[in-house]
C-alpha cells in the first residue's frame, strides 16, 4: 500500500512536540551563554574601569618622565599591583563575552562595546609596549636596580603597564556597557535567535521586544 504525500505529512504541534522533549544537545553544539555579564556585576565593574583609568594616567605620566630622563618619584610597586588588580576581572569577563568565538576574533569580541578611540587607543599602547620593549631591552642595565631603578628601567616597566591598564580598561568599559539582547528559554538558558525551543533544556524560548 502506498501513502499519500498528504497523508504522511506531520502536522505543526507533532513538530513542536518533538522538539520540546527531543533530548537536550551537548554543551558544544549549544550558544555560549557567555556573551555578556549579569546585571549585578556591572556596577563592580565600574569601579574597576576608574581604577584602570586612574593607573593609565598615571602611568602615562610616569613614562613620559622616563623618556625625557627622569626618575619618577612615584609607587613604583603600587603601580606594579596596580596591573594584577585589574587584570584579573578583565581575564574573566573577557573569557564571558568571548565565549565560544574564534581567537582571532577576540579583540573584536571582547571591545565590542567600547567607542572606536578606545579601540584604536588599546591598539596603539599595545604595538608600543612592543616597540618600548625593544628598546629597554637595549638600554637595560645588567645589575640590580636596587630601590631607584634609572630612568631606562622606569620607562621600560611604565610601556607595559600603560598597555595593561588601557586593555583592561577597554574590557571593562566594553562588559560594563554591553546588553544582553540574546533569548533565553524560561530557565535562563541561551538560546539561538530562531529557536522556538531550549537545546540544552527544551523549555520554550523567551522573546524581548
């Protein structure tokens, strides 16, 4: 006996049956869920974006003293901290916003919310941390620098830390402004954009308007 086309045919809520008590798809195969930062945490993050700004400036203004040569009177070790203090929540917000995304595109991921001179301004410290490296390393002394490192030294330490506060303060700023517009099913998970159903749970998909 032969069926019909017609007659074989599933019908609309046969589909949506299926897929709600299909099983749940592995955690690979599913959004990341970590493409933004729950509310509760951004005001700490602000508090970590003024920290960032004020040991750029700092910085900032530690190294242009070095180049012009001379020794800074400042928290040489506070400065140093200063970096691992923020550093640390920008490694963990930027591995939330980036996600499952491409290395390649992490800058891109994770600056996503910050203004295109923020950008261009990390880029920049970056490739001069590079270059300023290169140069400290030539000028480097081979003894201890004991509790007054020259000017060579300070200008050297100052390049990377003016890359890390920029980077972190980009991050931070980029997370702290970033809205989660992405639909979640009813228990919280993230779901693709023409998903009627949660492939991890399989609950109905939440839509924002």
């Amino acid at each position: 006996m032969q069926l019909s086309p017609s007659s074989s045919a599933l019908l609309e809520p046969d589909i949506e049956l299926l897929l709600q008590n299909r099983a749940p798809s592995p955690a690979a195969d599913s959004p990341s869920a970590a493409n933004s930062v729950p509310d509760w945490i951004k005001p700490f993050l602000w508090v970590f974006v003024w920290l960032s700004a004020i040991g750029l400036v700092v910085s900032l203004w530690v190294h242009i003293g070095a180049v012009m040569g001379r020794t800074v009177s400042s928290p040489f070790l506070v400065l140093h901290v200063g970096t691992f203090v923020v550093w640390l929540p920008s490694v963990l917000v930027a591995q939330r916003l980036v996600g499952n995304a491409r290395r390649t595109d992490f800058w891109k991921v994770v600056l996503k919310g910050a203004p295109d001179w923020m950008r261009y301004m990390v880029y920049g410290f970056l490739g001069y941390a590079i270059l300023n490296f290169l140069f400290f390393m030539t000028k480097a002394s081979s003894g201890g620098s004991g509790a007054n490192p020259p000017a060579a030294e300070w200008r050297g330490f100052s390049g990377h830390w003016m890359a890390f506060y920029s980077a972190a303060l980009a991050i931070l700023y980029s997370a702290a402004r970033t809205v989660d517009i992405n639909p979640r099913c009813t228990n919280g998970h993230v779901a693709s954009s023409n998903a009627a159903y949660c492939p991890r749970c399989g609950q109905p998909v939440l839509r924002v308007r």
